[in-house]
C-alpha cells in the first residue's frame, strides 16, 4: 500500500491500491481544483471534498461485499482531481505493464480489466478514449454526456446514471408543466455543459409556445473565479435582470452553479432556478447562507436508495480499517479521541457519516454490483465454485457486463445498446420555508423513461400564479397582431396573417372560420358574402325578359296555329309536330330561369340535362320535317322503298329523342351537376359544378350531330319547289344554332364566376330564338299579313311553274 499526494511538491498522484487476482480500478475528483496556470510546473490539488471521499470508501466498501470462490477483488484508486490531463495520467498508471512498470507502451492485455469513474463527463470522454484500447470496461456514476452514448467512439464505456437525453426532455416536461414560457439556458464550455445546452436548445426549438430567450456558455476557465470570471458572471447577472424570462435553467458544474448563486445572492437576483443533476442536490450549495434572497429552486436527481450497511461501515471504519485515501484524509482531519476533544478540530465518525448522500453512492454501489454480476456470469461461479479461473480477456468481461440483468434490492439493472441504463429522475425542491438558513432538499415527483412527469401542482399553485404574473412573457398586443416567441427574443407582437384576427385580449391569432374573413385591421371575422346570380342583376333581368318574351310568343304562335291548323301554312312546317316543336321550344324557355339565384341540386343543376332533351325534340320535329319535304317533291323512281318507310314522323321523332333521353336521364341519376362552394377572399361563390364531362360532352355531339344532319339536308333540298321556303329557313335556323354553342363552349369551359351560369342561358335563349324566327315566324307572318298565300291553289300555281321552269331548256332543244 502506498500513498502520493501531488500537493507534496512530488509528480505523482493521490491513489490507494489494494492487491487481488481482479483490479478495479477507480477515478474519484476528491480534490476538486488544481493550481493550473498558464506557466509551467508541477500540479497541486485543493479543496477538498469529504462526499467524494466518502464515495471513493463506497467503492471500496462495495468490492468487499462480492463474495468470489477462492478469488479475491483488489482495487487501485486515483484521486484525478477533477482536471483532464490528470485523469489520462491516472488512466495509463492503471493500464500500464506491471511486470514491466518503465514501458511507455500499453499492454495489449492490462492486469486492471475494468475501471469506476470518472465524475465530470470531460474526464470520462479522455479516459474512455484510452482504456478502448484495450478494451478496458469504463463504468461511470455520474458522467450524463450525451455524446458518452456513441458506441462507434466509446465502446467500452456504460455507466449507472441516465443519458443527459433524457434528462433535457425531463427539463423541458417541467417548464410545459408549470406553464411557464420563457427560460434562460446557461451552460458551460466542456462537454456536460455544451451538450446539454444544445440538446435543451433543440428540444425547446420543437414547441413553439416555449421561448429560450437567450443561451449563455460558460468560459472553460470560469470556477477560478479571477477577474475575467467576475466580468463574465456580471454581464450575465445583468442579463438576467434586464430579461423576461421565467426560469433560468443552470446546466453546468456544481463549481459555476456555486459562483452564480452566490452573486444572484449578493446582488439580490430572485428568480426561478432548474438545477441539473450536477448541482441539483448539492448540500453546499443549498446550505449556502441567503440561498432563499436568490429564489425557488427545483431540479433533477437520479433515483436515490442507501446504500445498504455503508453508514455502520462509516462509523467502524476507523477501526482497523486501512486504506491510503482514509490515510491521507486523517492527516488533515484527527479523529476525536475523547469527549474532552470535541470542541477541538478534530473528526467524529457521525460527523463524517452525515456527509454520505444516497445520490451518487448509490450509483458507485450498483457499479461494483453490475462488476460482481458480470465477473460471476463469466467465471460460472455457483454453490461456493468457479468453473473458470481469473484469467480472462478485458473483452470477455466486457461482453458479459453489457448483458448483465438482475436486480439489487428493489432496484432492476440493466444497459441498452448505448450503454445507459433504464433509469429515471427524481424532482426535487429547495425547501426554505421550514429553515432559518439553508434550503431543505425534498422529492416532490418523478419523471419515468417513457416520458411521464409528476408533479403534485397543488402544493405549487401560488407559486405558479406569482411566477407567471412576474416574469410573465405574455403581453397584450395591439388588434391585428400576435405574440410570438422566437429563438432569440420573447414576447415578439407579429400581424397576423389575411384569413386570421387578433381582437387584442388574447394573446394569439385565430384562425377565421372556412366562412369568413378577417377585417381590413385584422381585429375581427366577417362572414363572407354569398356570391351567385342574384334576380335583382340587370344580366338577370334581361334574361328573364327574354326568356318571357320567348314564352309569350310561343304561346302565341301556338294559338294561332291551332286557329289555321288546316291551312298550308301550318302543313308546312309539320301540321300537328309543330305543336310538339313549339312545347319544347316552350320547355327551353322556361329552363333559363334555372340558370339565376342560388343554385339547389333539385332545380337550378338541372338546366342543361334538361335542355338537351328538349332541344333533341325540337331537332327532331325540323327532321321529320325535312323529310317531308325531302321525299314529297322527289320523283326518282331509283329511290328505294326503305327510304320512303322513314317517313313516319313519330317514329322518327321517338328515335331520335329517345337517344337523347338516355343519355340526360342517366347524367341526372348516375352523376348529375351539384351545387359547389367556391371559398374566395370575402366571398363564397355557388354555383353548379359539372361532376361529369363526359355526359355533357355527350349530350352537346349529339345535338350537333343532328343540327349537322338537318343542315345537310335543307341544303341539299334548296332547289326543291318549297313555296314556303322550309329547307333554306332550316338551313339558316341550324347554322345559327352551331354557330352559337361553338362560341358558348370555349366561353363556358375557361369562364368562372357568378355569370358563368347567366352565359348558359343566354345559349339556350339564343338557340330557341334562332328557331323560333327562322323557322315558325315567316309561317306567322304570311297567316297574318300574306293571306293570299296560304291557300293550296297558291300552292299549285307555284308548283306547276316550277316544273314548267325547269323543262323549258328540254323542249327548246327538241324544235
């Protein structure tokens, strides 16, 4: 056993070293400072801390308790300090040959199989990078990097605390538990301090409603406390002062939270501390005089148990007990001998047992125990043997620690593939209300590994309403505007967006409904107008008048055409299918009030599937008419009898609007036209939106089919002895029509708004007005002003000089 203390002016290092067939080694910061400067010499450690100690004799302790078969368990513990390079030293002293103790190099196979510590996260990274080497297991109690979790970079590194992933999310579950806002994160330049700033940073970053007003990294060299520290701490004292925010989350040392609590004190900085794992139940901190005058604390604490017989062990350890860190520590603190010593500075072992915290030593105790389990699970050691000696590989031992699965007392241990544990946190409280002096450290709730916080908020409800009413970031914006919290700033008013109103009590905007609209000042929601056809629009009441014009002199035709019914002018244009082309004309009139006001499934989408059954009608009645005339004035005996059987009128007629009807009839059943909501600005449009193309492409081919076919056969029966004059009224009547629905189609299909419908019947009405005075009004006009020509000897006479016409050339030629 031997003992070397740095501060002795020697270049060696504080360790403890007890012989086995097993090492474990351990690294332990029981000096906390060094006297590193930027000059060269010799390192020298300072303050020192009695809980490191006493965690450093729980290792020892625990390693006494792993029972072996005829194997006995040593240990080599190295005081690093705290301080990187000191640790590395500590870690190649450990990994060094034994057998060969000058050698610079690393044995490939190291006595010392598996090491306890470090503390800080910076330290375990160094010395994770090197005992990798030689795939030395790393088992740390308190290192809560994230970035330790990266199996590619540390392999061999596992540790008994949870990653600093989980505890960020633990933070920010808190902050959006008690509703508050706003936070300030403060960190520090090491690798503890740097990754769980970030992490915090990123996660809040993913809520919206929670704003880091600012993030503040700590200088590497900040717990020296020298003047650039005191610039440092007082800018970001006054940071504070000058913020908004509702929480100032300290994740760093213990050392820096140390520093700023003491100036929050002094300077009288009361505000809402989150204290991370490192400093959160810190009985130096807590018990720091005027630790209330800085505010409410709360912060996270791993699972916390006893560790089992370590207090007894603490009070006996003094007798008999011998190890070189105990040594070290009695130098500098004499044991009492007697009652008479103890107002005299000296050491009383239940003096040194109040200082065990059942926070990190039990953590150091479970460390041991996973070592004991995976020692147990190679070695195959049952009933009081061991089927294997210790000779075995750092790798072998590494393998069976990471699978280890058991339980110690009520705790389950066990690692996942990032080498952390499936451990959650405690939440702890700094109770100053029971305390002249000092804060109480208490468990108020709990935060799991699925993500679960509790929380008693009852017990916080005052002061939840006192926080929120003081640093509150909410404010009241002006109308129109938002409060919106961005990464670098708090309480930001933003206008809000068109479709979106502020009323200037709330603190956000909201969305107007699919209904309506936000007002110029974006301060309220209108309703939007209904926008359709309305009766009342000129474009309306001209149609109407026409279409009642249409409707007026259809009936009037149709009466005066019963009154001549006999007469040759009615005979001409189909005798009784006049009638029946003058109702659908009637029919096409009424359907363009179907075209104006609000559009209903039931009536207003009708119109055009309607129309073309009664428009196919009137087509009909002009082609049965033209066949009529077709095959009455042609003498071609080569014409066959099968062409003659085609006049018959209602046959015709049936055929050619039955197609028709097949076609609008399954349009209506199958996919008619529905009323649709356009939403615009301020405006929602209705109107009939057409479902099937294909349908009213159907319905327009076929309709110009047919006008097509009448138009081929009043041209080819032009020079035919019509008196009336049918054929080339029919011409004109079925080129007005094509013309019109070649102009209406391109204007319908790329047209949109309220007089889209307005220009379909004016379609319609143009058509039937096409006919009606192209092919019925002359007929009309000659029984009222030209009676002389209505009369059947007119008729003849015409006929007779017809033909007459036509054979004089013949006879001419013949003289």
């Amino acid at each position: 056993m031997s003992v070397f203390h740095s501060s002795s002016g020697e270049n060696s290092l504080l360790h403890a070293y007890y012989h086995g067939d097993i090492i474990i080694g351990g690294l332990f910061p029981i000096h906390l400072k060094t006297n590193r400067t930027n000059t060269s010499g010799p390192l020298s450690c300072s303050d020192y801390d009695v809980q490191m100690f006493l965690r450093s004799q729980v290792m020892i302790y625990a390693i006494k308790e792993i029972k072996l078969p005829n194997i006995t368990i040593g240990y080599d513990i190295y005081d690093t300090c705290g301080d990187v390079s000191l640790a590395v030293r500590a870690t190649l002293e450990l990994l060094k040959n034994q057998s060969d103790p000058q050698s610079c190099l690393l044995p490939s196979e190291p006595q010392m199989k598996v090491v306890i510590g470090e503390r800080y996260s910076e330290v375990s990274i160094a010395v994770a990078r090197i005992v990798a080497l030689s795939s030395v297991t790393q088992i740390s109690y308190a290192s809560t990097s994230e970035f330790l979790s990266d199996r590619f970079k540390f392999p061999t590194f596992l540790r008994t605390v949870p990653s600093d992933k989980y505890q960020t999310r633990a933070i920010v579950e808190l902050v959006k538990t008690f509703l508050w806002q706003s936070v300030i994160i403060v960190g520090s330049d090491d690798e503890y301090g740097l990754f769980g700033s970030d992490s915090l940073e990123d996660t809040f970053s993913q809520d919206t409603n929670i704003c880091v007003e600012f993030v503040q990294i700590l200088s590497a060299d900040f717990m020296t406390n020298n003047s650039q520290t005191q610039t440092e701490l007082n800018k970001l004292l006054e940071k504070i002062k000058n913020s908004s925010a509702e929480a100032i989350i300290l994740f760093t040392k213990d050392t820096n939270a140390e520093i700023i609590l003491e100036a929050a004190i002094k300077h009288k900085v009361n505000r809402m501390w989150i204290a991370s794992d490192a400093w959160s139940s810190s009985p130096k901190i807590s018990a720091m005089p005027g630790i209330e005058l800085a505010g409410e604390v709360f912060g996270f604490i791993f699972k916390q148990k006893e560790v089992p017989g370590f207090k007894d062990y603490v009070m006996l350890m003094f007798n008999g007990t011998e190890n070189a860190l105990l040594e070290d520590y009695l130098t500098q603190n004499p044991l009492c001998s007697n009652q008479s010593e103890e107002e005299r500075q000296c050491l009383k072992p239940s003096f040194l047992a109040s200082y065990i915290d059942p926070d990190e030593s039990y953590r150091i105790y479970l460390a041991v125990q996973v070592i004991g389990e995976g020692l147990r699970r190679l070695l195959k050691c049952e009933n009081h043997q061991c089927e294997h000696s210790p000779k075995f590989t750092a790798s072998e031992l590494l393998s069976e620690i990471q699978r280890v699965n058991f339980n110690v007392s009520t705790t389950h241990v066990s690692f996942n593939s990032d080498g952390d544990p499936r451990m959650g946190y405690n939440i702890v409280y700094w109770n100053k209300s029971e305390f002249e002096q000092g804060a109480k450290i208490e468990t108020i709730g709990e935060y799991s590994p699925d993500g679960k916080i509790n929380v008693p908020l009852y017990l916080f409800k005052d002061l939840i309403n006192d926080t929120v009413s003081v640093y509150s970031c909410y404010k009241k914006c002006a109308p129109g505007h938002e409060l919106q919290f961005k990464r670098k700033c708090c309480g930001v008013c933003v206008a809000c967006v068109i479709g979106e109103f502020s009323s200037g009590n709330g603190k956000y905007c909201k969305p107007c409904s699919e209904r309506q609209y936000s007002s110029e000042k974006l301060d309220q929601c209108l309703n939007k107008t209904d926008d359709f056809l309305p009766w009342s629009d000129p474009f309306s009441i001209i149609l109407c008048s026409l279409a009642a014009t249409g409707i007026i002199v259809t009936v009037v035709f149709a009466v005066l055409f019963v009154i001549n019914l006999g007469t040759p002018a009615v005979k001409a244009v189909g005798g009784y299918m006049c009638f029946l082309e003058l109702l659908s004309l009637l029919a096409g009139f009424c359907l363009t009030f179907t075209f104006i006001g609000k559009p209903t499934q039931n009536l207003n989408c009708v119109g055009l599937p309607l129309f073309g059954i009664v428009f196919t009608l009137c087509i009909s009645c002009i082609l049965a008419n033209l066949f009529q005339i077709l095959l009455g004035f042609n003498f071609d005996l080569t014409i066959g009898p099968w062409i003659k059987k085609l006049n018959q009128p209602l046959v015709l007629m049936t055929v050619v609007s039955g197609i028709q009807v097949a076609v609008s009839v399954s349009w209506l059943i199958f996919n008619p036209p529905i009323p649709q909501e356009t939403q615009g600005g301020t405006t929602i449009l209705h109107q009939c939106e057409m479902t099937s193309f294909e349908y009213f492409s159907a319905m327009l081919v076929y309709n110009g089919c047919l006008g097509l076919t009448c138009f081929f056969f009043a041209f080819k029966g032009r020079q035919l002895p019509d008196f009336y004059k049918n054929a080339s009224l029919i011409t004109i009547s079925t080129m007005l029509f094509m013309v019109i629905w070649i102009i209406f189609l391109p204007l319908y299909l790329t047209m949109s708004g309220k007089y889209k419908p307005a220009i379909e019947g004016a379609a319609i009405l143009t058509s039937c007005f096409s006919i009606l005075f192209s092919h019925l009004a002359p007929k009309c006009y000659i029984i009222f002003f030209r009676k002389e020509l209505n009369q059947e000897s007119a008729i003849t006479e015409y006929i007779r000089k017809h033909y007459e016409r036509k054979s004089l050339p013949v006879i001419g030629t013949q003289h």
